[in-house]
C-alpha cells in the first residue's frame, strides 16, 4: 500500500519566520489531517518516490495559502508539486498580526514525509 506520512512542523510556529507579520500565522487543526493515502500521485505509484518536502508558505491576512516555495526537495517533482497543490488547497492558518494587532501576510515553514510501503 502506497501513503504519504504525516506532515510535520519543521519548528515551532512562534520561531517561524515573518513576511509582514509581527505574529506569525498559527496553524488550524492538525497538519497530518490535510493529507490521506489517495493523496499519493498516481503518476509516483510504482516508482519508488519517497522523501521530505520542506516548504516555505505564505500565508493571507485571511489564513490562506497564497505562496507555497520548495525549500527542499524529495527529489522527485511530482511528490514537490502534490505537497504545494495540496497545502494550498486545505492548509488554513489563523492569520499573522502586524504590530498594531490587525491581520497580516505572514510565512510558516512545514515539511511532509511521503514514503510509499
């Protein structure tokens, strides 16, 4: 059976770096919800593709994914391409405040584990 793993936090929320937000976005449920075994591409099923995707976010003043970078990659670009596709989709964020507490862009940075058994 072929499933991604669970998505893991790369560091805790209040270390994460900030585009324009004095708070950083604070994450909304678990993250190892937002993905499930018929999340594995059907394009990777048989060949073996496994690894960690690490991703930089950007977060909306509303907590949505708006920006999704590779900071690292699992070496195959169809896992890459599924872990951004899927985050912007059901990621959602409690948003970023600026200084003066009003909502704001803001980053978080994630990584997912896909291992195909």
């Amino acid at each position: 059976m072929i499933f991604p793993l669970t998505l893991l936090f790369a560091a805790s929320v209040a270390d994460q770096p900030a585009a324009q937000a004095a708070r950083p976005p604070q994450p909304r449920g678990t993250a190892s919800s937002l993905f499930s075994v018929d999340d594995y591409p059907a394009q990777a099923r048989g060949t073996g593709a496994h690894g960690k995707v690490a991703v930089r976010l950007t977060v909306d003043a509303t907590g949505r994914v708006i920006g999704c970078a590779i900071r690292q990659s699992s070496g195959s670009a169809v896992l890459d391409q599924a872990t951004c596709n899927i985050l912007r989709r059901r990621a959602r964020y409690g948003p970023g405040l600026d200084g003066r507490g009003q909502p704001a862009v803001g980053e978080v940075e994630e990584e997912i584990v896909w291992k195909a058994e």
